[in-house]
C-alpha cells in the first residue's frame, strides 16, 4: 500500500486547469483532473477557507496552491492571465458570485475564446431555489434519490456526501468539462458547463426512475429488488454485531449462495414473494451463528456475491485492494490512489495536498507570470510561510 509522488503523468498532460478554490465537489473534480495528469493550479484565499487546505486534505492533492485576494484588483488582473493560459477553470460559488468579482464567463471567455468555464453548484445556475444556500442531502432530497434510502421504513438515511457533492457533483463536472474540452480542441470555441449536483444526482438514478416505472419498485422503502425489499438483497448481521452484504439476484448465484449458507432443502424459493419474510428469517438467524471473519472466509472468491462491510481502514489492508493497490500510503496519509487505469498513460499521484498560498510564487512564475514582487508587496499574493 506504500507509495511515493511522482512527476505528473496521464492522459490529461498538457491540459492547463484554473481552480477557484471552494469546498466539497469543486475540489474533488479538480483532484480528478490532477490524478488524470492535468495541469491544475489552485486560487485559494489568504489563510484558506473552511476545510481548505493543509496536511490531511486529500482533495486538495495534485496541485499547487497560490493564495491571491480576490477583492484586489492586482489579483483580478492575474487569475484573468492564468485565464489566457488556461483550458478549463472551474468554479463553485453561487450564482453571480464570480460575475459580481469580475471573473464571471463572459468576462473569462473574452480573454480566453476557447475556454472551457466549469460552474459546480448544488441547485444549478438557473431555477427558483438557485440562489438559495443548501448541502448534499438538501440537493438529493429534491432529487427523490434520499427517499429511498436505506432499509429503514420509518425513515431514510443519507450516505455522508457520497452521492450528491461527489457522484452527481463532481463527476459530472469532471465529465462535462472534459466533454467540451474535446469540442474546443476541435472547433477553437469554449463555452460554460452548468454542473449542477441537482442534475447529476437525477440522472445517476435514471434505474431508479426505470424501475419505478416497470413497477419493481414504489414510493415505499425496503419495498423494491434493490432497497432491501428481497431477501437476497440485504445486509445480515454475523455474530460478532458485525455485517455481511447479500447480493445473489441471478439464479446461478442464489445457487451457489444456498449451497455455501447453506439453506435448507425446503427453504422458499429466491422469489417465493408468499414466503419472503420466511427465508429471510432463515438467512438472518444462519449468518447470527459465524462471526464476519468466518463467514467472509466461507463466502470470499465465491460466485455468491457476498462480501463482509468494512472499515475504512480495514478497506485499506484487504488483500484485493491490497494487490491492485486501490489505496495509497504517501507520507504516512492513506488515501485513494487515481482512479480508472490506463493502458498507454498510466496515472501517478504528483504531489500530497497542499497549504493555501504554499506555492504562490513558485507556481506563478511556472504558469509565467510576472511582476510577482509587486503582487506581493500589494497584498494581492501572498506567499504563505514555511511550517
């Protein structure tokens, strides 16, 4: 799991990205684009913001910070040359925000014609509530995605900030913008992606709204084959307080999954609807008789399609993300190594996370450019101190 930074490498070398530093899925994206090679140079506030920045925060990893003050004209004047430099800049502030900042996409697109202008915001730039201030659960929950969540049927759970700010966030971002990259490289004319968390989370569920549709599931929790509805859909709890997934939906696997239990010769059938509650009784009290360890070795490497839930820090040692290296350990911080892989242009992660303002003078010189003395001197830069 040990690892080291790299130089920069990827599929996305050359491209030249421009981050407004915020928080949650803005971040993530660019942390994406770095994995993938890009070159990303992050605008962070003096002193950071919340969340922003320092030793543990993996999402600000790959790239260098350069803290300008954004309510400085000098400043303005040099995030606008980066612009001309650029092939992508990405925001995540309110609607208007970076309009009323000078920085907005008409302004942006005018010093840059073949800019790509990546927006990330929860609600989306348009709509009634586009102003209004909200959080991941707050977008998923108009959505209809938190609804059905969990197995609960009094009340629903929401997956930490998983699903809206970095499934419907930032990977439609990241998907959006590298869309219009390849449109810009062929027609020399940029334009502005709208990534709104809204958006990406409702079409994450378009199975959701199929399965609605074909009447395999309803406005009801635990109601459907893939919300705990099923028996052999679930989570079981093992002996020792701790639970195994179930997930055996083709026949061949239920199979192998009634073998290995094993369920007894008159047990409901897989879709006995009549008996469902029968045979989940019977799997509930065979998986209370082996803790997860033994229960995992009886099902690992199996066609059953059941796994022991981990820790994160168990997830780390298992030996399948062990072997393929799924995470990383670079100076004593685990963390996720650049996802997918590639063939041709293998990804390596460049650098660990980085301070607010730890590379202004550095990075500005490397992106060319010039008369950092005076930005410095202004206040519009600032070059942090050395920890």
């Amino acid at each position: 799991m040990s690892g080291e930074t790299s130089p920069r490498q990827g599929p996305l070398q050359g491209v030249k990205v421009v981050e407004l530093a915020g928080i949650g899925p803005g971040p993530h994206a660019c942390m994406i684009l770095a994995d993938l090679g890009a070159d990303v140079i992050r605008v962070d506030r003096p002193g950071g913001g919340m969340l922003g920045g320092g030793r543990f925060d993996v999402l600000t990893r790959g790239r260098p910070s350069v803290a300008l003050d954004l309510k400085h004209p000098d400043a303005i004047a040099t995030v606008l040359d980066l612009v001309a430099r650029a092939d992508i800049l990405v925001e995540g502030m309110r609607p208007g925000a970076a309009e009323r900042l000078g920085l907005g996409p008409q302004v942006c697109l005018e010093r840059n014609p073949s800019l790509v202008y990546g927006r990330m915001t929860g609600w989306g730039q348009t709509g009634p509530l586009s102003h209004a201030a909200g959080h991941d659960m707050n977008y998923i929950s108009l959505t209809g995605a938190l609804f059905g969540l969990g197995q609960d049927p009094a009340r629903p759970h929401f997956p930490s900030n998983l699903l809206g700010d970095f499934g419907g966030g930032s990977t439609y971002l990241v998907m959006g913008v590298l869309a219009a990259l390849v449109q810009a490289r062929a027609t020399g004319v940029g334009q502005v992606v709208d990534a709104a968390i809204v958006d990406g989370t409702a079409h994450l569920n378009a199975m959701g709204s199929a399965m609605q549709s074909a009447g395999l599931a309803g406005d009801r929790r635990r109601s459907g084959m893939l919300d705990g509805g099923m028996p052999f859909y679930d989570l079981y709890e093992t002996s020792d307080g701790r639970h195994m997934s179930v997930g055996p939906i083709e026949p061949q696997f239920w199979a192998e999954f009634a073998r290995l239990l094993p369920l007894p010769d008159d047990a409901p059938g897989q879709y006995d609807l009549a008996r469902k509650e029968e045979l989940r009784g019977l799997i509930t009290d065979r998986f209370k008789t082996k803790s997860l360890m033994e229960w995992t070795a009886v099902f690992e490497g199996s066609d059953a399609c059941v796994a022991p839930i981990l820790t994160l820090s168990e997830a780390a040692e298992h030996p399948h993300m062990h072997d393929r290296g799924v995470f990383v350990e670079v100076d004593g911080l685990v963390q996720p190594a650049p996802a997918p892989r590639f063939s041709g242009t293998p990804t390596a992660l460049s650098t660990g996370p980085s301070r607010p303002g730890e590379h202004t003078i550095q990075a500005l010189t490397a992106w060319g450019i010039e008369g950092l003395d005076d930005l410095l001197a202004s206040g519009a830069a600032v070059q942090a101190e050395a920890d």
